[in-house]
C-alpha cells in the first residue's frame, strides 16, 4: 500500500452552539414510503432539539414544500 503525501489537515472544530431555536435547520424528503396509498413520503425538519416529521406525497411541488415548511 502506498502512501500518497498529503498536507496535514488540522483538528476538527465542533459546531457553534445554537442559542436559541430555529436557529439551525436541516430538512429532508423521504420519498417512496409505502405508509398509505394517499401518503408516500415524509417531510423532515430538524431544528436544534426537535424533529417534525410531516406526511405528503413524492409529487409534491417546491411551493408545496415551501407551505409546509411554514
């Protein structure tokens, strides 16, 4: 096994600590579930502490995702 010479890639920094919430968000769309014939996907959004998870269907539109999201 060769090693290929690379530049030291430091120490990994932790991420800041939100203050508050819905201060950092992550959202997901899981598609191709078999929940229901009407309900095929799950919305997710993660803030800091809390997950919400919102049934919707693959089909749905940006501006749909945008409606749920708020």
């Amino acid at each position: 096994m060769k090693v290929l010479p690379r530049k030291p890639q430091g120490s990994l920094k932790p991420n800041e600590i939100p203050e508050g919430p819905w201060q950092t968000i992550t959202r997901n769309l899981i598609t191709n579930l078999s929940m229901s014939e009407e309900m095929d996907s799950i919305f997710v959004i993660v803030d800091t502490k809390q997950a919400h998870f919102i049934p919707t269907t693959k089909d749905i539109t940006a501006k749909g995702i945008a409606e749920l999201f708020l």
